[in-house]
C-alpha cells in the first residue's frame, strides 16, 4: 500500500509479478525456487515491463533469495535494468543478501534484520537490528538513544557492516 501511494504520487508506473500467468503480450516467464518451493516446481510471471525501463524492485521480505534473484532474472530478460533493491525484512539465517550478491552481483537494502533466537521458551524471530539509512550524525544519535547500543544502523544493510555508508 505504502509503495502504491509513492508510485501514484509522482505518477510511477508498478507491476507485480505473479505465480499464475495472465497471457498478456510481452509476459516473462522464469522458475522459481524458494524456501518454501522446491526448484523447478513453480515458475513466476512478470507482466508489463519493457526493455527501456529502469527499476526499482522491492518486497516485503527477503529469506533465501530465491524469490528476488527470479524477479531480476525476468527484469533482465525483459531487458530492463534493475537500479535498486528493497526489503522491509530480511531474515539473516538463510543469507539470501549473500545468494542474491553471489547470483546477480546486486545489493539488496533492507529495514530490519532479523534471526532466530532460542528464549528458552522456543525458538521465535528477533529483529536484531534496524538499518536507519543516511541520517547526519546529530539526528543519528538522537533515535538510536532510544534503543540498545549497536541496535540502530546508519546506512542501508547494503554494506554488510556496521557504520559503512551507502
């Protein structure tokens, strides 16, 4: 909703790939594998991208990677280029930010880093740290006061390390 209300603000177009085709002219079609899909059982479908367009990919979450590393191999088969990569989460255990390097030499941007962690009580998800983009020092250090030391990150989880700008 957040990125649909950006887009129509300064009149973007968007598209969402989908697991089942539509049959519109020009739809890229490529296998899908992730930790929930076994690889080669599902494919996914991208409508409406043209070899012109300059992209902006973002997801709600990111895991294995399997999923983005699809996405940019259908974007690039359209021919279009792929500029930036966003996740609301990420969940650090799977190194999904490493498979999708590895893969497509991209850097994915993300919010909040996650992992999972035994409270004695069960194994459940934590958000180990945020990633507070390129904020000046002064406004840096007032919101990380409000939290555990190391917990606010400047930057954008791109690099990888602690305090590295992107």
């Amino acid at each position: 909703m957040i990125t649909a209300d950006i887009l129509r603000q300064y009149r973007l177009p968007r598209t969402l790939a989908r697991w089942t085709p539509s049959g519109a002219p020009g739809e890229v079609k490529v296998p899908l594998s992730n930790e929930y899909l076994a690889e080669g059982s599902t494919d996914l479908y991208l409508n409406g991208v043209r070899p012109t367009d300059r992209i902006i990919l973002i997801d709600d979450l990111i895991s294995t990677g399997g999923t983005l590393v699809s996405l940019i191999q259908a974007i690039t088969t359209a021919g279009a280029e792929v500029l930036e990569i966003f996740t609301i989460g990420e969940k650090t255990e799977n190194k999904g930010r490493d498979f999708i390097a590895q893969q497509t030499g991209l850097k994915v941007k993300t919010l909040l880093a996650t992992d999972l962690h035994d409270d004695g009580q069960g194994v459940r998800s934590r958000v180990m740290h945020i990633n507070l983009g390129m904020l000046d020092e002064a406004c840096f250090a007032q919101v990380s006061q409000h939290f555990p030391p190391g917990f606010c990150r400047i930057g954008s989880g791109a690099e990888g390390h602690l305090g590295e700008h992107s």
